[in-house]
C-alpha cells in the first residue's frame, strides 16, 4: 500500500483499534517519490483534471511503479489508470 493510500485510509472513518489491525496486515508502505509525482501529474492531465482525483492519480503512479494492483471498493474511480497499465482488483 503507498503511503499516500495508507493515509487516506487513516481518515476513516476508521477507528484506533482497526487502524492497528490494519497496520498489523498491512506493514509495508511504498514510499511516494518524485517519479511517481511526475507521474500522477501526468495522469491527472491525461485524464482530464477531474476534481478531486488528484489523490487517485498519486495512489495509481504509487502503485504502477511497484508493480502492485490497486486494491478497492471504487473500481471506476481507477478504471481510468487500466490504460497506463494498472491492474485493478475490487475488494
């Protein structure tokens, strides 16, 4: 999970004891980086500067780099990331 995904998680509504369950599962955080900036910014522009996905286009960048699916409960916030190559898994 990115960094960026992990404190959007934290804003819950979450509670203290499921964001220490969560940590146990969830351990390894990929760090946000200047590539993935450039990136995101990139994705962002591509898809059209929607409001609000600015945060989405960071996670998708995170994620694209590390080679990892996206993980979620909003497929079509992520649909728009398939065509630079991400995977997206629904939970």
């Amino acid at each position: 999970m990115s960094t960026i995904a992990w404190c959007e998680f934290l804003c819950g509504p979450i509670g203290e004891h499921e964001a220490e369950f969560a940590s146990t599962i969830l351990s390894e955080r990929v760090s946000f980086l200047e590539a993935d900036a450039s990136l995101a910014a990139r994705l962002f522009n591509e898809s059209g500067h929607r409001r609000g996905s600015l945060t989405d286009c960071m996670i998708a960048a995170a994620a694209l780099r590390s080679g990892a699916a996206l993980a979620t409960a909003n497929p079509s916030d992520f649909a728009r990331f398939e065509m630079a190559g991400a995977t997206i898994v629904t939970t």
